[in-house]
C-alpha cells in the first residue's frame, strides 16, 4: 500500500505530464459556423488562390470563404454563427494565416480541410472560448457587443469584469453603440441584456469621472 507522500508524488507528476502534453500538442483548430457550415466537410480550395487572397487583410467581400481559426482566436468570431466545428487540418496541406479586419484576430485557411463534432454555442461554450482566448484588447472591446446580439450574458459581465475600466470605457461604448444600434432596430439583440450592459458601462464611466475629479 502506498503511503501518503508516494500518492502525492505520483499526482504531481501525473499533473506534470498533463502540462508537458498540452505544451507539446498540435494547436486546436475551431470553425464557428451555422448548422448549413457542415457542407464544407473535405472541400479543398484552390491554393492558388488561397495565396492570392492571403496576400493582404481579410477581404469582407469574401466573407464567404471558409476559414477556421486556432481555439485561442475562437472567442472573437462568435458573431459568426451559433455552431462550434473542430478543424482537422491533414497533414500534407497548406495553411496561412490572414488577419479579420472588423475583429482584429487571426484567421486561417487551408487547402484541405475536414469538419467534425458540430456542436450548438452556448453561454458556456462562449465562457470557456473566453478563458481560452488570446486576443489583442481591441478584438476584446469589440466582441462586447457580439455577446450582447448572442445573448451570452454570463460571459458579458465576465468580460466586463476582467477587462473594462475607466482608462477604455470610452473606446469600448463608442464602439458598443457603433454597432448595437443597427442591431437593435433589427431586433437582433436582447433589449434587456443591452440595457444591463450599458448601465454597467455607464456605471464603470461615472465612477471614471468621479476619479479624476479629485486630481
């Protein structure tokens, strides 16, 4: 029987292997999609013009064109549909890398490319895109809104929490209201949700202003 401190040995070093492994792992790719992405399974683009389209910033006019990205990226593009794809990329392909000008994150595509495990985006999922992601702070103050039209509540307060202060408010409800208001009209966003948000954001602002009062 083992004793005490051989049972943490063995935790410690089973926790350790974990890390090595996820250190070491091919990265993950995800498509965020809709239910009708699935008829992308094994389609392979032409590669010449993949290197002619990654040659300069993502081509709105192109938005069209299948493209992934790794995990980390994932949270950014939740706009973009309510359906989660892994992204097997064979190992003979060709891959680039673009940057999404509205988002500010990174893009891929491939020339071969197969689609699995689709699975519907909830608040939960977008949470944990969220832990998972790496992202320029501005693609951050940007998906603040994307929550709002998904209706991912939890994740929009958790994001508030972490990353809105008094230093980016501003930039972040210039942004906020940029794009919610169309949406709104369209009666694409929560109307409750919204109002919570821009309270909380009105509030984060109000506090800023009291702050450099005192100065």
């Amino acid at each position: 029987m083992r004793t005490e401190k051989e049972r943490e040995t063995i935790l410690k070093n089973y926790r350790t292997s974990l890390l090595i492994n996820s250190f070491y792992s091919e990265p993950k790719y995800i498509k965020i999609g809709t239910d009708e992405t699935i008829k992308y399974r094994d389609k392979k683009n032409s590669i010449n013009e993949l290197y002619k389209t990654a040659s300069g910033n993502f081509n709105e006019e192109n938005i069209d064109e299948f493209y992934f990205c790794s995990e980390d990226q994932a949270f950014a593009l939740l706009l973009y549909g309510n359906t989660i794809y892994d992204v097997n990329i064979p190992k003979d392909s060709k891959m680039v890398k673009l940057i999404n000008k509205y988002t500010d994150s990174e893009i891929l595509k491939s020339d071969k490319v197969t689609l699995s495990n689709p699975r519907q985006i909830t608040d939960e999922i977008a949470m944990d895109l969220y832990l998972k992601s790496n992202l320029k702070n501005m693609s951050y103050y940007k998906s603040l809104a994307n929550l709002v039209v998904c209706g991912y509540r939890n994740t929009c307060f958790k994001l508030i929490s972490d990353r809105i202060n008094i230093e980016n408010v501003d930039t972040v409800l210039e942004l906020f209201d940029s794009f919610i208001s169309g949406n709104l009209k369209k009666g694409l966003a929560d109307d409750t949700l919204y109002k919570d948000v821009i309270n909380k954001l009105n509030e984060i602002k109000t506090n800023s202003i009291k702050f450099y009062k005192r100065f």
